[in-house]
C-alpha cells in the first residue's frame, strides 16, 4: 500500500534518494517548524553503517524532534531523511515528497528501533509479550518462533529470569532493558535512543549502559542523545552537538570532547561535566 495521504502539498526536497547514498541514515538539509517556531534548520547528517553517533546538545535544542523524524514519528517539513536509501514516511513524485499511508509508515518504521526515556512498555503485557507483540502482529514469526527469539533476546539484555514479570513488578533499569529486547525483536537496521537513561536512578544507569555498549561492540548501529558524556567518549565512533536546531559541532568524541571549538559547546559541556 503505497497510496498517499489525501490533501498533502508535498515538501521540497534537499537532495533526491537517487543520488549516490554513501550511509545508512542520510539527514538532508532537513528543516521542521511548530507552528511559527522552526526547531530544525537545514540539519545534514549521514550515519554509516555500525557507526554509534553520540546527540549531544541543550535542553530544547531538537534532539528527540531529529530522533523523531528519522522513523517519521515526526513529519518534515524540508529536506529528505533516507534509511538505506528508503524513506520511512515519504514517497518521491516529481521532485517533491508526499507522505504515505500509515500502514505503509508502519511497514517501512520497523528498519528502526526507538528507546524512548520513559520506557514505553504496554503495561498490560508481560516483558516477552511485549517483546512479541510486534512480530506477530505483524506476522513476521509464527507465535512459537517469536516467543523462542524473545527468550533469546531476553536473556541477552540479562532478563531471562523476568519473562513472565509485568512493567510495574520491573524497577526502571530493567523496564528499559525490555524495551531494548522489544526494539531488537524486529531486526531494525538502526536503532535509535532517546535519553535511555535520564529517567532512572543513578544505581540503575550501569546496566543500561551495559546493554547498549554490547549493542556497540556488536556493530548495530545505534543513534544515542544523552548527557553521559563519558559513555559517549567511550562507546561513540562521532559526537554530533546540537544547537537551536543547527549542528555546531561534530567530530572523534576524544577531540569534540577534550577540545571543543564552539563556544556553545564549551558552554554546554561546562555545564554537564
Ligand atoms: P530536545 O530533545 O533537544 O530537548 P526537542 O526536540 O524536544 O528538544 O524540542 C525542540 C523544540 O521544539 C523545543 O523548543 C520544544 O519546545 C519544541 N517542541 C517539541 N515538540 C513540540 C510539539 N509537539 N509542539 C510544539 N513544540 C514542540
Ligand atoms: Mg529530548
């Protein structure tokens, strides 16, 4: 179903897919507004495969909008974002992008895993039913091989012993460990983390950071915003600095991080080390 959404005007394109794509994620020249308030301006970033690119920048500054776009939970309203060379949201016409029917979205957003700060587990399913939900609703596995993947995946997140635990009988750190089974459970190209760890207590942090860290080693390709700055030093191949919805700054975490450039980097960095 690659239908269009009825009355869409279609949004200009930066750059066409068709164009030699060099990375895994391809932000072009991608610009968003609320209303009258544009919160990205012309944002350009590519993410190669296996890369572990670090968000990093102040409160307000449009992380979880580009986060967001990258799997069309937000619109765009210039620009291009491609996912191995395929929109999520969008269909090529011309040289405009019209949006696609939901169920169409729905299809192409499950290349991308998202981990959101507050974990977002149905609270009404256990951690392997939810760690199933999607790949049988979308009829990827059969309900037994969907359920032996969620074991596995459970236990690699260190929650093989909690499969049968509902969200509220979990504390935070594991909530959010069951959240990365359940990204995981679709096989996404990518996946993407929005402040995974901002909402847990600081004793619960490690074991997180742990999982992602494996993710790291393991060659997935992970977008991370977060204000551990030394995790991004450790675990990041880039650090990318947001600004008031422009990139000011990006670069190898040892040389943003030691000896950042921009004032606003500075600034921010000051604050948060
Ligand atoms: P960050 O994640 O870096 O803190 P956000 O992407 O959440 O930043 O927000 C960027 C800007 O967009 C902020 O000024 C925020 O108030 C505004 N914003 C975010 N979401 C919405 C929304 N749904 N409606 C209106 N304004 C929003
Ligand atoms: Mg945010």
């Amino acid at each position: 179903d690659t239908r269009l959404a009825p009355s869409f005007d279609g949004i200009a394109v930066a750059a066409p897919p068709r164009r030699a794509v060099s990375g895994l994620i391809e932000i072009r020249g991608v610009s968003k507004s609320y209303g009258s308030h544009e919160v990205l301006h012309g944002i350009d970033l590519t993410v190669q495969p296996g890369q572990v690119v670090a968000l990093l920048g102040p409160s307000g500054s449009g992380k979880s909008t580009l986060l967001r776009a990258i799997n069309h939970l937000e619109s765009i309203d210039r620009g291009s974002i491609t996912i191995d060379g395929q929109f999520i949201g969008y269909e090529l016409r011309g040289d405009r992008l019209f949006e696609l029917h939901e169920a169409e979205i729905l299809r192409r957003r499950t290349q991308v895993g998202m981990v959101f700060q507050n974990f977002n587990l149905f609270p009404h399913l256990t951690a392997i039913e939810n760690v199933t939900a999607a790949p049988i609703a979308l009829k990827r596995a059969t309900k037994a091989e969907a359920l032996a993947q969620a074991r596995t995946l459970l236990e690699r997140v260190g929650l093989g012993d909690k499969a049968d635990h509902y969200p509220r009988q979990l504390s935070g750190g594991q909530q959010q460990r069951v959240a990365i089974a359940r990204a995981l459970a679709l096989k996404p190209n990518v996946l993407l983390f929005d402040e995974p760890t901002s909402a847990l207590d600081p004793e619960l942090v490690g074991e997180v950071l742990d999982v992602i860290r494996e993710l790291a080693k393991e060659g997935t390709t992970l977008v991370i915003v977060t204000h551990e700055i030394g995790f991004a030093r450790e675990v990041a191949d880039r650090v990318v600095f947001l600004d008031e919805g422009r990139v000011i700054e990006e670069g190898a975490p040892a040389a943003v991080l030691s000896n950042p450039k921009n004032a606003r980097t500075k600034e921010f960095l000051r604050k948060v080390l």
